[in-house]
C-alpha cells in the first residue's frame, strides 16, 4: 500500500475501539510510569462485546492519548498493535474521503462504537 502519514489525526478522531491486546496495557502502562490497575481504571474500559479492554475515547470520539496540532500520538513508543496495524492491515470505512494520505481503495472496514464521555486528560491530568 502506497501510504505516507501527514500527521492530519484523523484515525484517532474517529469514535470505535482501539481494542488493546495481551500485554499492552502493561506496556502502555510502564511507559506512562504507571501502575497496570491505575492505567486500566483511568484509561481503559470494557469492550463491547466483554471479551477484553479497549482504550477509553474523549467525548467528541477522539483518542485519548491524540495530542496536537501537528497530531502525535502522546503513547507513540507504546500505542496498542491496532494502531500501528493502521493503515496496511485496516482502515476505515469513510478513510479515502477524510484523509489527504489515503490514495488507495479500502480493503477492509472496522465498526465503530459511541464515545466513552466523562474520561480524565492525561496529557493535562497526570496521574501520579
């Protein structure tokens, strides 16, 4: 796939689950110098279908490790394996018409949830 990020955030605006697989939110935890149950009980919840835990979303649907303008992702050594799989493994279904890097057809879709709301900012509320 011919795709070069321009950082636009987008992918990160877009409600849905970021579903976090074995180990990562240990990983994500460490790298925020945190406790694993502090981390699971702030920035976490359960996903939808209760078969694990899925990073929590602000109100409007973004992520909520997004930062920006630019965009950056404030977990970037550590961001959950669906993030890094976007997008040659996944994409979205309105991605072609909503990202300037998209330049190819999409090959697969994800469903999307409603927005977590009410979650703490970790980037101005840093948990100790």
């Amino acid at each position: 796939m011919d795709f070069q990020c321009l950082r636009c955030g987008d992918c990160c605006r877009r409600p849905g689950e970021v579903r976090l697989r074995e180990g990562e939110a240990e990983a994500i935890a460490t790298h925020l110098s945190l406790e694993v149950g502090t981390f699971t009980e702030h920035y976490t919840r359960l996903r939808e279908d209760r078969r694990g835990l899925s990073l929590c979303e602000r109100p409007d649907g973004a992520c909520i490790f997004l930062e920006g303008p630019p965009a950056s992702c404030s977990i970037q050594a550590a961001k959950p394996g669906q993030c890094r799989d976007f997008p040659s493994h996944w994409q979205y279904e309105k991605m072609p018409s909503n990202c300037a890097a998209a330049g190819v057809s999409v090959a697969a879709t994800v469903t999307l949830s409603p927005p977590t709301e009410n979650l703490p900012n970790p980037l101005s509320e840093r948990l100790r």
